[in-house]
C-alpha cells in the first residue's frame, strides 16, 4: 500500500476532547494515523493500514522542562507514544 500524507482541518471546541479523541480514533480505522498537529484544528495523517489506536488529550500545566519529561516518561512506560503538544 502506497504511504500518503493527508493533511485535514477541523474545527472543535476547546471542551470537546472527547468527540476529538473519537474523531482521531475513527480516521485510524480507517486508515488515517497521525502524524502531527501543528496548530489547533490542522492535523496531518500519514495513510496506512487500518488500526484501531486510542489516542488520549491530556493538559498540564507545568512550566517545568524536568517535570515535563518525567510526566512524558510515565506514559512512555505504559506504552504510549506522544505526538505533539501545543504551548506549554
């Protein structure tokens, strides 16, 4: 399968994480990954197979970077991966 990037734009609420987290979780089921959100409501996907990946918004508001990775560290080790974040 040829491996595209597909870039969309989306606009939802700053309250709306969940419809966010479902929309992000459908496009991979069908095919749509991403790769990064640059900005609030651009996202860029890469296509692939099909996976049916649960992905997860979170907020924090620390300033500092040894913090920061050590929050980061905690979901590394549950397996997760980060792919963005935006501000601080």
């Amino acid at each position: 399968m040829q491996r595209t990037t597909v870039r969309k734009v989306k606009f939802l609420g700053a309250c709306e994480d969940d419809r966010e987290e479902e929309w992000l979780r459908q496009m991979g089921k069908n095919g749509y990954h991403l790769q990064e959100l640059p900005f609030p409501c651009f996202y860029t996907f890469l296509r692939g197979s099909p996976r049916d990946d649960a992905y997860r918004l979170d907020f924090i508001t620390t300033r500092n970077r040894a913090e920061f990775q050590q929050y980061l560290r905690i979901f590394r080790d549950a397996g997760w991966e980060h792919l963005g974040q935006m501000g601080n």
